[in-house]
C-alpha cells in the first residue's frame, strides 16, 4: 500500500536474505519508533470515532446490499486481483526466465491476498520467495521481480493519486497539518515522479547499474509505460468498487481518493491488514459527507469481498502450486528456468 520507485528494485533482496545487514542505515534506526507512533496516531483517530459509529445502522447497510450489487462488486475485486497477477508478468518479459506465465500470474495473486491480509513481510515477500524458490529461481532474480512489481504497483499510485491531490479533489483534514496548497503541490511532484521514470526508461543511456552485488537493468519505455497503465487501472478498479458501495453518493474520484490515502497511511502502519485504518481514514475525511452506519458498513463490506474473500482462493492457488512445484526446485530447475540472461525489453 514512499520510495521513489526505481529504488525499490534493489530493496527485496535484503529482506529475503538469510544474512543480517552490516550496518543500520538512519531509516532503520527511526522506524522502530516512527512506525509504530504512526499505528498508535491511526488507532487513536478510530477510537475516537467509535462511540460515534451508528453500528446499528451499518449492519442494517450492509443488510440492505442487493445480491447484485454484491457480485458486482465482487466482481471488480476479482478484476483487480487478477490484474494484479500481471505486475510479476511485466518482471517474467523483462528478465525473461522461463517460469510458465500461467504459474508466474498466480505466484503473484497468491502473494497479493496473503499481503493484504497478513503483510507485505509475509505476503508481498515471504510467500513470493519461498514460491519462487520453489519454481527453482534464484534469490536475485526473485528480488527484481519482487521490486519491479513494487515500482509498478506505486507507479499507477502516484500518477493517479498525484493528478487527485494537484486537482483539489482531496481536502485534508485539520489534524494532517498540511494545507491544500502543500497537497497540491505533493501531487505535481507525484507526477512528476511517475512521468520521469517513464521517460527514463525511453532516453537513458545507462541501462544496468550494480547494486550490492547484484545487477539491476533498467526496463525499456514500453515496459514502463505497461507498468504505469496496469497499476492505474487496478486502483482505479478498487476505487469503483468502493464507490458501488457507497452507493455512488460520493463522486467517484473522491471516493477513489480517501481510498488512496489510506492506502498509504496502511503501508506505514504496522497492523497487520491495515485493521482500523481503512475505517479511521474514510471516518475521517467522509462522515460529514456519508452517513456513519451506511459509510461503515460500505467499510465493513469493502474489506470483505475485497481482502477475506480472495484469501480463500489465495490459498487456493497456494496448495495448488505447492501441489505442482518441480521436483526438483535446486540447481537443475534454477538452472533452466534462466537459460536466457537477464536482458532489458
């Protein structure tokens, strides 16, 4: 759910490594207390809404959802996870190895619904790694394809939350201390981040940089311009989901922008699935706008169909593979598996 996104590339690595880091970096030493502050912020924001929560009126919201209204939203979702599946499809063309496409989308749909539910450690790249390894890749190229499919995922973010908050769509609450010139201002440079790196990729005449050992190449300028139109599309589709719920009472790119901050509020939260924030940020920012009970149920059914219920085929996807991995996931199978070198598109 901070980095500019070409710094990502290299950062996987270090989680799946088995040997500690020399030496703490001044982010390592701070988000031991930062992190955790953040949580106990976000915590503290619900928990001061909840004796105002019509909870009443959000069980009778969610009783009043049509059967159809539900699919459909189910629907969307299901379209987002999918999507999704293709970021590690953008990693499978540009590093070219020879892992089966269909096994490479659903390593990625697996990780994604253990991520949202369990964490980005556990889901985005613990169960990545064990899946991959398993399919016999090595550890670097398990590490590139895990932070191509971070950037891609930020990309699509920041070109769509950075066009919201330069347009004034999102006012931010009193208590964010930042005015709106600040937000719009935020938002250009998101932009411009997520357009620079596109045109990076065009015009760059260095293509591979060596980053702790291992080498990183820099996608061509039609792999980048896949990344930043798939991952706009997976937000703007959670975004339409959202807005399904909410009965589309709200405009669309509101809705879809309180669900982009508390998506970034979630990342820097330390709770597993983001429990409370998700809440606490539309509780925020929407309860003069919506009704308490039906925004909360709107809430409450969002993270159902959209987190719960694709855990269930996540795991589904999971036994399947683990069923199915190689026999042999050492040497042999690294070894065939990257037959081709690594090599831009």
């Amino acid at each position: 759910m901070s980095t500019a996104p070409t710094a990502t590339l290299a950062d996987p690595a270090d989680a799946m490594s088995p040997r500690p880091a020399t030496g703490s970096t001044r982010w390592q030493r701070c988000r031991r207390w930062v992190l955790p502050l953040v949580g106990v912020a976000v915590l503290g924001l619900l928990l001061s809404h909840i004796h105002k929560i019509d909870w009443a009126g959000a069980w009778h919201a969610l009783h009043r959802y049509s059967p159809w209204l539900l699919l459909a939203v189910l629907g969307l979702a299901t379209a987002s996870h999918a999507l999704y599946g293709c970021f590690d499809l953008i990693g499978r063309r540009h590093l070219r190895h020879r892992l089966p496409a269909w096994r490479t989308w659903a390593i990625a749909v697996t990780s994604y619904a253990f991520n949202l539910n369990l964490g980005s450690l556990v889901g985005g790249v613990g169960m990545r790694a064990r899946l991959y390894a398993r399919a016999g890749l090595d550890d670097a190229t398990v590490a590139q394809i895990v932070g191509l499919s971070l950037a891609t995922n930020w990309l699509g973010y920041g070109l769509l939350a950075g066009g919201l908050f330069a347009a004034g769509v999102i006012e931010p609450p009193r208590q964010a201390h930042i005015g709106q010139g600040a937000l719009q201002a935020l938002g250009v440079a998101m932009i411009m981040l997520a357009l620079g790196y596109v045109v990076a990729c065009a015009v760059s005449r260095k293509r591979e940089w060596v980053v702790r050992g291992r080498h990183i190449r820099l996608p061509g300028a039609r792999i980048a311009s896949m990344q930043l139109a798939l991952s706009a599309a997976n937000w703007a589709l959670m975004g339409a989901a959202m807005y399904l719920l909410l009965g589309q009472t709200v405009p669309y790119a509101t809705t879809l922008g309180v669900l982009l901050a508390a998506s970034i509020v979630g990342v820097l939260t330390p709770i597993p699935a983001g429990l409370g924030v998700l809440e606490a940020v539309y509780l925020a920012l929407l309860s003069g706008t919506v009704k308490q009970g039906a925004l909360m149920g709107a809430v409450l059914a969002y993270r159902a169909l959209y987190y719960l219920v694709p855990l269930a085929g996540g795991l589904a996807l999971y036994l399947l593979l683990e069923r199915w991995a190689p026999a042999s996931d050492g040497q042999e199978g690294a070894a065939s598996a990257l037959e081709t070198p690594v090599a831009s598109v």
